[in-house]
C-alpha cells in the first residue's frame, strides 16, 4: 500500500513540476532570462483576442444572450491575467515555498513509518487535480475544434460560399477576409491564447493543491511525533528535543501558509466572484438556447465543470487543512505531558498557536463554506438576468 501510494505521489508532483516548467515556474535557482519571460508571453498572446471579444461584448451589450455569452469570456481571461500577474510579482514566494516544502517532503515520505500516514487522502488529490485538467481542456479546446469542424461540415456538403468562424466571439477594428492570410493568423493568434490559459491555468491551480497537501502532510508528521515520542525517546532530553523541532517546524508552516495567502489570497478572491458570474452566464445561455447540438453540449458542460471544480478543490483544501491543524492540537494535548513541568511548558505554548487557516486577501476564510456560497450567488445572479432579459 504505501509503495502505491509513493508511487502515486510521485507521479503526480511530476505532472505539477511539467505544467510548472511549461510557463517557467519550476526552473533552476539562476534560469534563464527565457524562462523568466515565458509566462509574460504566454500573457502577451491573450490582449490580441481580449481586445476582439471586448469590442463584440461593446457592440452587443443590449442583448443579453450576446452580452453574457462574451462577458464569461472576457472574465476567463481576466482570471488568467490576475493568476499569472499573482505568480509574478510572487515569484520570490513561490520560490521560497518550493524550498521550504518540497525537499524535506520528499525526504519526509520515504520514511517507513511515516509514508502511509502524510500521504493520506493522495488519491483523493490526484483525482481532484486530473478533473480539473480535463475539464480545462475539454472546454478550451472545444473553442479550437468546433470551428474546424464547422468548417469542414461545410465543406463536406459542399456549401457554395463557406462560413470561416473565429474560436472566439470577436470584433475587430479591421476586415478579416473569409480564409485569407489575416483570417489565419487570428485563428492562430486565438489558438495560442487558448493554449496559454490551459497552460496557466492548471499550472496554478495545482501548485496550490500541491503545497496544502504537503502542509497537510507535515502537520500529521507533528501529531505522529507528538503521540509517540514516548516510543522512541526515553529520557527527557530526548522528549525536549522532540518537542522543540516540532515547535520549528510549525513554525516554517506558519511562515509557509503566509506565503500561500500572499500568492494565492488575490486568486481565491478573485475565482470565487468572477466563476460565480460565469456560471450564471452559461446557465442563462443554455436557458435561452431551442436547440443545442452535441459540441455545444460538450463545451458547456465541460467549462461549468472547470468552474465548479475549481472553486470546490481552492475551498476543500482549504478546509482539509484546518482540519488537520486541529487534529495537531489535539495531539498536543493528547502528548504524555502529566508530571513533566518543562514539556508542559512546551505544551502550552504549542496550544497557544492559532491553527492554520487559509483566507482570501484577509477578507474571508477559505472552506467549504465558500463553494455553497458561490452556488448561491450564481442562482441569485441567474434570476436577476432573467428578470432583465424579460423586461
């Protein structure tokens, strides 16, 4: 069991570490100018089709249908932006976290006793963390293939003056001849966009499942250390010596989840507003729909899942580890500390530490709370909509 389940975790930080290296974030102490730049690119690709849907929401705002469809739009990339400009202007953060975690991690659950016990709940990660990459998939690379198939549907039934779509709902401020050199190049320049808030957007999402399962990981570390240092440790120099490394390394996990809000506190906030909005759209775009084929099926269920899911795995995980740092204090209180006046000490001020809690920007706590609190504001904003769209 724990061989499968190393296995299962190592395979899983080296999906993270991929996605990380595909917009320059896992690289050497001194990378690269290059890498440093690749995210910025990334970004870069996405003003080009911004600008076209922006102008096609301008043009389109007194219809509702038209207006919320490209709206949902224009909050995607925004999302995107806020998270890779997050990444940046933490990227001293994001560094210093890989530090403090990854390495002692790795060294952490190669140790027998404790391999079961921090890699708990890995499958339960893993798989949270792989939907949410299909969906961001599915849903992205919709927007490339339904043109194309659009396209050549066309083309099959031999169609005397064929259609050539954009993947994106887009205005420009210039013509865009039906499969000329321009038509092309906006194609390609809208199918790189696509490509970089795939690439950013499960990059991103998944460095933060990864630290709070190894945050998590170490707090049970604390809790097996406390319960059983009677088992190994005899004397009391050895108890102290316990105690005292474990006061550390709460200490680094302190600093660790501060580093984790500071990056991520914006993100969180941002996700949990913008997905609401985006949610109501696609659910009043598919209310206002007759007929729906089968893409458009496949399109909108795959971005209400990217939406769904990325809120539930920010606010779970979060959840799950104030739960563990709850169980840390229970176990500190559990410790053998009766008739022991200095590892009372101890006790008492390991018991005086808050437990850790993720929020958004100190602006609200990041739970489950949070998931219900989104469906509800997507239903709210849902029957507002229709309320316009009738009037």
């Amino acid at each position: 069991m724990s061989k499968s389940k190393l296995a299962e975790y190592i395979a899983y930080e080296n999906l993270i570490r991929l996605l990380l290296s595909t917009i320059g974030l896992w690289s050497p102490e001194e990378s690269s100018l290059f890498c440093r730049s690749i995210i910025y690119l990334q970004m870069s690709t996405c003003i080009l089709p911004f600008i076209g849907v922006f102008n096609f929401f301008r043009t389109n705002f007194t219809n509702v249908s038209l207006a919320t469809k490209s709206f949902s739009l224009l909050a995607s990339y925004l999302t995107v932006i806020v998270k890779g400009f997050a990444i940046v202007l933490n990227r001293k953060d994001v560094k210093d976290l890989r530090k403090m975690l990854v390495s002692h991690y790795n060294n952490l659950i190669r140790d027998p006793k404790m391999t079961n016990i921090v890699l708990d709940q890995i499958t339960t990660f893993r798989r949270l963390s792989y939907v949410a990459i299909f969906f961001v998939v599915v849903a992205c690379m919709s927007y490339i293939i339904i043109p194309i198939i659009f396209i050549i549907s066309q083309l099959i039934r031999g169609a005397d003056h064929i259609k050539y779509i954009l993947p994106f709902p887009t205005i420009y401020n210039w013509e865009i001849p039906p499969n000329g050199f321009r038509y092309r190049v906006h194609f390609l320049t809208e199918s790189f966009a696509i490509f970089s808030i795939i690439l950013i957007t499960i990059a991103v999402d998944n460095l933060y499942s990864l630290h709070v399962f190894q945050i998590i990981g170490f707090l049970r570390e604390i809790s097996y250390r406390m319960k059983h240092f009677h088992e190994d440790n005899d004397d009391k120099g050895s108890s102290d010596l316990v105690v005292r490394r474990c006061v550390f390394q709460y200490g680094i996990l302190i600093a660790s989840c501060r580093k984790l809000q500071r990056i991520y506190g914006p993100i969180i906030l941002w996700t949990m507003g913008t997905n609401a909005v985006i949610l109501c759209a696609v659910t009043f775009q598919l209310s206002q729909m007759s007929s729906i084929s089968i893409g458009r099926i496949i399109l909108f269920t795959a971005y209400a899942g990217v939406k769904l899911i990325q809120v539930f795995i920010y606010a779970w995980a979060g959840t799950r580890l104030t739960a563990e740092s709850e169980d840390c204090r229970a176990a500190y209180y559990a410790a053998n500390w009766v008739g022991n006046k200095s590892f009372m000490r101890n006790i008492i001020i390991m018991l005086a530490q808050k437990p850790l809690i993720l929020t958004a920007c100190n602006y609200s706590i990041v739970s489950v709370e949070m998931f219900g609190s989104v469906l509800n504001t997507t239903a709210s904003y849902f029957l507002l909509l229709n309320t316009f769209d009738e009037a």
